[in-house]
C-alpha cells in the first residue's frame, strides 16, 4: 500500500465516524479526478461546478455506507455517474436545446492537452489553443468507455494505475482503450501537432 493510499484510508475511516475536517479532506483529495469524470458524463446544459456540489454532498451524506476503503475511488465514480444521469434525466426538452453548442471552455483548462512553450509567438500560441479546444470538443464525442480515461490521463495526468483503480479495470484495459482513443482522435482530427498532447 503506498502512502497515499494509506492517507486516504485513514481519512475515509475518519470521515465514516462524521468527522468533517476529514470529509472536506477527502473531497479536496479527489475533486480534480472527480471533475474529469464530470466533463466525460455531464449533460452539457448543466455546469460542472454544480454537479460538483452535488457530488460533494452526497460524498459527505453516503461515506458511512461505503464498507471497504479500498474501493473508496470506484464507490465515488459511481456516485459521480449516478448524479450525471439524474441531470440528465432532470432537464426538459426545451433546456436540452438550450446552449447545446456550447464548449467546454468553463471547465478547467480547455488547453490542457497540449501545453505550449512560453517562447512561441502569440499567432502559435492561439493556434495552438484553438486546436487544443476543438480536440477537446471532439474527446467529448467519444463514447463513454474511451473518453474518460482519456479525460482522467490527459487533464488530470492521472497514471495507468490510478485511472484502473478509478475505473476498476485491469490496467490493460486502460491501455487498450486510451490507445484506441487516441486513434479515434487522430482519425477525426488528422495527424495535427494537437494530437501531440494526448500520450
């Protein structure tokens, strides 16, 4: 067990007796993985921040049902699915309508997959965003299976294992399936220097 997993064990015990410092902890620990998995499921009429609220509370509200720490991660996926799916089933068809061309320029970082050097020149700079924004977009298009853990690699930087922990599967399946995603991107987008960023 590494010392982070042992840090989270010990909170999540903590955190399942009611103590509040430790499920703030907890959730300050996973928010930025918890986001990725957001972006790969929400409904695009709906904020990230908002389902992150609601991801929180039902984080605090439901630890002391979770029996085994070690699958703290997966547990709290599910969570984070379950709450996209109730927005999504929540909205009307007239708010579906709404803002459905909208990007995902209010998450995080929409030039997170491909960082650029200081030393390029403003035009390159600009260029670069715009092709990294509109990869993002297309990652978004990608069926659920393939673009989460495209999402948790390349935004959060998470590693093989983390992101099969995450998901529990198998770390080759992580591998095949963030293979294949790239692929897919790079069939759609073209062999661009966007694409770059996607190892």
């Amino acid at each position: 067990m590494d010392r982070q997993q042992s840090m989270d064990q010990r909170l999540i015990e903590r955190a399942r007796l009611g103590d509040r410092a430790a499920q703030q902890a907890l959730w300050r620990r996973h928010r930025r993985w918890v986001a990725a998995i957001i972006l790969a499921h929400r409904p695009r009429a709906v904020e990230v921040e908002d389902l992150m609220q609601d991801v929180a509370v039902r984080l605090i509200s439901r630890i002391e049902s979770l029996r085994d720490p070690d699958a703290f991660r997966p547990w709290l996926r599910q969570i984070v699915i379950n709450v996209c799916r109730g927005a999504a089933r929540s909205l009307k068809p007239a708010l579906r309508l709404v803002g459905s061309d909208r990007d995902a320029d209010s998450t995080e970082s929409s030039g997170a997959l491909t960082p650029t050097s200081r030393e390029e020149p403003v035009g390159q700079v600009a260029d670069r965003r715009e092709a990294a924004r509109r990869l993002l977009k297309l990652a978004l298009t990608l069926p659920s299976e393939y673009r989460e853990p495209l999402l948790l690699r390349c935004l959060r930087s998470m590693t093989y294992r983390q992101i099969s922990e995450v998901l529990d599967l198998p770390i080759t399946t992580i591998e095949t399936r963030l293979a294949r995603a790239r692929r897919m991107l790079r069939e759609e987008f073209g062999s661009n220097t966007a694409t770059e960023g996607l190892a």
